[in-house]
C-alpha cells in the first residue's frame, strides 16, 4: 500500500504544514481583538441572541446609516413573514403614488325619478372604498354625523319620501372580502373582518362575552353593535374555561349565509368583555340603519333595506340604470388614514389600500398585486435604485396577515431609504409610531430612556412565532433626511411574545446608540 511513498518527503512536508498551522492559529489568536472591537455592539448582541436564544429560530437583521454604512447585518438577505410589517410597504406605496391629500368618495345616488318630493325609485348608498365610514376613528365621520349629512343631502334634492328601496351598493371592489391564504380562524376577528366596497363600523359586530360560575358551564354571549336581527347564531359549543386560560373564542360566520357560529372557551376568571367580531354583511347593516333613522327623521321608506349581494330583492336587477348623484361624502385624507394604518396596525385599512392602488394604477382592485410590483418599480427608480422592485420577495396582501408574504431586512431597508425620495416622505415617517407612543407601541422598549425612544419611527409586526420591527432612526437634529434605516424579523420562535420582544428591544436600543 506505501511502496510508492517517500517516507523523508513525506515526513517534511507534515512539519511544513504543522508549521503553517500554528502559524495560522497564532494570528487569528492575534487577531481576535480587533475584530472585536470592529463588530459595534448591535453586532456582537445578534451575534449571541442567534447562537443562543434564537438558534433553532429564523433571525434576519440589517441597519445601515443613512451614509450606508453598516450597523448590524445577520442573514439579511434571508426571505422571512413580515406580519405587520408589511403595512410599511403599503402605506408606504399608497402615499407616494395616491399622494397625502387622496379622499375617497361615498356617494348617495338613485334610480327612477323625484316627482313632487318622492323619490319613485331605489336610494342607493355607493361605496367608494372608504374604509372609515362610521368607525370610531378620531378622524372619521361618526354614524349620527355620517346620517345627518346623508339626510342633508336628500332633503336638499327636495326628497320626503322614497318608494322603493335603500340600497348598500358595495361593487366598488370586484375582490373577495378575506384573502385567501388568510386562516380560518382569522376571518371572524375583528383584525380579519376582510374589506368591502361599502365598508361601515369597519365591518365589524361586538358581542358582550361573560364566563359562567364553573368551569364547563355555558357562557353569556349577547350580540351588542350594530343591531343585525338577520343574524341567525350558535353559541352551544362555547364554554367556561379553566383560570389562566384566558379567551379563546372563535367566531365562524361567512357572507354566503346570515349565520355566525361561536367556539371555544371563555375562562372562569376572565372579567366580562367585548368581543369584536366579522360583520360579513357590512353595506346591509349600513343600509338597514340608515332607513330606520330616516325613519326617525320623518322620511319614509317603503321598500326597507336591501344590498347588491345576499340581501337584493328579486325585483333589483345588478344592472339597474341609475339616475344622478344627489351627494357625496368624503373621507379623511390619505395622511389621516395611513397614520391610523400604522398607529392601530389595522388590517381593513391596510388592505383597502392594497385594493385602491389596483384600482387607481389599473382600473381593477384585482390587479392589486401587479399594482404593488409597478409602484415598487417606480418608487426604485424614482430613488435611483435597483431595488426594491418587489422582484426577490412574495406580496399576497397589504397587512401582513397572509403568512405567504416573504420580505428581507435588507429589502425592507432599501424600501425605507428609496422612501427618502418620496415627495410623501415626511408623512410617511409622521404616520410611523415610536416606542412608548399609543396603539401598537404602549409596551415596547419600556426599559430604556427617553434619550432615543421618541427618534425611533418604526412598525411592529406580531404572529406566533414571529416578532419584527422596522423602520427609522432620526438624527439628534431632527433632520430626517439623515435617517439610520433599521429591520429586525424574527420568525419559527418557540420564544413568548415577552421575550421575542426583549430581545428586539435590546437591538433596537443598540442600534439606535450606533446610528448617533
């Protein structure tokens, strides 16, 4: 087998390359100290969450300065959820193309004639994609204030009496109301009430939810607001939990049918709440009420109520002509409702906005994808960069709810740099909450100062098993030109909320020391 070799050669060369071993050994010895004090302190900490706590999750971090220089990158090229983080890229997209002042139109319309003060004909309340009509939106037009303008503009046309029907026309969006690769059991939440062309009270029904003596007995469930008495329910599979179990309801309901089936458990130690639910019939419900307070007002409707989906009467055909526009209402404008997107972190303004750029850049709220693609190409070009143009990453939807949305930190990141270029920057970063602020952000980075809290512009985004945050570092000056850019996304976790959340602090307070 050794016949061939020559043992003296042989024997020198293993000296040799013992030699160069050590040798090799001794300067990476030498040096490790400078390494280490290259790497900043977000560096070294990712460095040890993901060797230690998160070593079986998926972690992806990136922050540069607003020079490009590289703060903390750790897999930041690696495709992770960004649950509510998506929301950056659809406000985002929605301001630089729609711009700040955008409004949408809710219009009272009918069909047939006004003769003598009766309208001899359909009222049809047309939806425009307005997602606040009558939400408890600070910015938006509350139900009796939305009703009184409405009613406003019916006694301006001279309008005492409707023969016929107050029809919810919600065809402004031709899309189904939930995404498809949303989960089942997020359909019934409040946070997946899914969108409509007429939207009212967000499309959501509350329920008063009270536990029973005993753990196993019924629970006390009554239907609050809005008022549907079309509904049909099931609360028989509901019951009373055990103590610490918390609430673990689920409603079931579907706009194919006026059913709503309640499941799970309700724990025995759990005060008495209410629960916010899907309201699948969003444009009957807005049509219902608005005749039962024009009856209040004096003004008739024989017809009642009705919609262009489940609820229209076969006397209704979809292609009725209709006449003239008595009147329009409008929404808050674009700024309002993107600062309530990302302040709230709301999913049916979120997803509204999805629906409109497909609707504004392509005459079809189905196009909503191919819209999101091309406003990323533009807002690239615009900022003079190859990216991001949405060409590496998975969009299904504007919320983040879809765990198939796929984004990188490092796409993030060159999507808030390109955003510098926006013309709707500076609303942008405004519509951004910061650690400590309300909605989304009352528990985040509660451990640290004020010193960089109120600098740090950002969006959360939370699932199970995932924890991201992303978003800006504004300069001790204020100039937000000068922006650090930021993502940290930690999916597959088997780690609480709690703990994800301090570990993205803990970065998050870093990075911020490292961007000065």
């Amino acid at each position: 087998m050794y016949a061939n070799c020559n043992f003296a050669e042989n024997t020198e060369k293993r000296k040799t390359m013992t030699i160069l071993c050590k040798t090799i050994a001794a300067a990476a010895i030498f040096l490790l100290p400078l390494q280490s004090i290259a790497r900043t302190p977000a560096q070294q900490y990712s460095d040890r969450i993901s060797s230690t706590e998160l070593r079986t999750a998926s972690l992806g971090v990136l922050a540069l300065t607003a020079d490009g220089d590289t703060i903390v990158s750790i897999n930041s090229d690696r495709l992770l959820m960004p649950a509510s983080n998506m929301k950056l890229v659809t406000t985002g997209l929605a301001l630089h193309v729609l711009g700040k002042d955008f409004r949408y139109r809710t219009s009272l319309a009918y069909s047939g004639e006004i003769t003598g003060g009766i309208l001899k004909g359909n009222l049809y309340i047309k939806g425009g994609g307005d997602p606040t009509l009558a939400s408890d939106d600070p910015a938006a037009m509350r139900q009796e204030e939305l009703f009184e303008e409405w009613t406003k503009i019916l006694k301006d046309n001279g309008i005492h009496s409707i023969e016929g029907y107050i029809v919810g026309d919600d065809r402004y969006f031709s899309s189904m109301p939930e995404v498809q690769s949303w989960q089942l059991d997020d359909c019934g939440t409040y946070y997946g009430t899914g969108t409509s062309g007429l939207t009212f009270y967000e499309n959501m029904q509350t329920f008063k939810v009270s536990s029973g003596i005993e753990v196993g007995d019924s629970i006390s469930i009554t239907p609050s607001w809005p008022d549907c008495p079309w509904m049909r329910f099931d609360f028989s599979r509901c019951s009373t939990g055990e103590p610490g179990t918390g609430d673990k309801l689920y409603y079931y309901t579907s706009r194919y049918a006026p059913f709503g089936e309640m499941r799970g458990t309700f724990a025995v130690d759990r005060s008495p709440k209410t629960l916010e639910c899907s309201n699948k019939f969003p444009a009957y419900t807005c049509a219902r009420l608005f005749c039962e307070y024009l009856g209040s007002e004096g003004i008739e409707c024989t017809g009642g109520a009705a919609d262009t989906g489940f609820f229209r009467p076969e006397g209704i055909s979809p292609e009725e002509n209709i006449s003239g526009i008595l009147g329009v209402t409008l929404s808050p404008d674009m700024g309002e409702i993107a600062f309530s997107t990302n302040y709230e972190s709301n999913n049916l303004y979120a997803e509204t906005l999805y629906l409109t750029l497909g609707k504004e850049l392509f005459g079809d709220d189905r196009s909503a994808h191919r819209a999101m693609i091309s406003a990323l190409a533009g807002l690239s070009s615009a900022a003079g960069s190859e990216k991001p143009d949405g060409g590496d990453v998975s969009i299904s939807d504007g919320s983040g709810l879809s765990r198939q949305n796929l984004l990188s930190p490092s796409f993030l990141c060159a999507f808030l740099n390109a955003m510098k270029k926006s013309p709707e920057y500076g609303t942008f970063v405004e519509s951004l909450p910061y650690p400590g602020s309300e909605g989304t952000m009352t528990g985040v980075m509660k451990d640290y100062g004020q010193e960089y809290k109120p600098r740090i512009k950002l969006k959360s985004g939370s699932m199970t098993g995932v924890k991201c945050f992303s978003g800006y570092v504004i300069p001790a000056d204020g100039d937000i030109s000068g922006a650090a850019v930021f993502s940290i996304m930690i999916n597959n976790s088997t780690l609480s909320q709690y703990r994800m959340q301090k570990i993205a602090d803990r970065l998050m307070y870093l990075i911020a020391v490292s961007a000065e």
